[in-house]
C-alpha cells in the first residue's frame, strides 16, 4: 500500500509540475470530439466524456505496466 501512495504521489507531483512549466501539454484535454459543452444564458455545462476514456486507458495501461506479476 505504501509503494502504492509513493507512485501516485509521483504522478501527482510530475503532472504538476508539467501544467506549471508548459500549460500547452494538457491543451488537447477537453477539447476532443465526443466532449459534450453547453453554454446558456444562466451557466456551462461540460462532461469530458471522451477525454475522460483517453485517461482512463492511459491509466490503466500504466497500472498493468507496474503491478504485472
């Protein structure tokens, strides 16, 4: 469990610093087809959908990676 909090740890710190030292990294997050935005008069409404499956099969990929027995 505690391998487990170090590497999260990592991957928090690393995606931070990679938003602070070059914000145009993440530009593609929010913006791929599939992405659901609606903007009225009273507010916006946005539901990631499709950058939301990239990430999750990033991740899933990379956990596999780590934890292969």
């Amino acid at each position: 469990m505690g391998k487990l909090l170090i590497i999260i740890g990592l991957v928090i710190v690393v995606a931070g610093l990679a938003l602070q030292f070059a914000p145009g990294l993440f530009g593609w997050f929010g913006h791929l087809p599939g992405d659901i935005r609606r903007e009225g008069e009273h507010g916006t409404l946005f539901i990631p959908v499709t950058s939301m499956i990239v990430v999750s099969i990033i991740a899933s990929i990379v956990i596999s990676l780590f934890f292969r027995r």
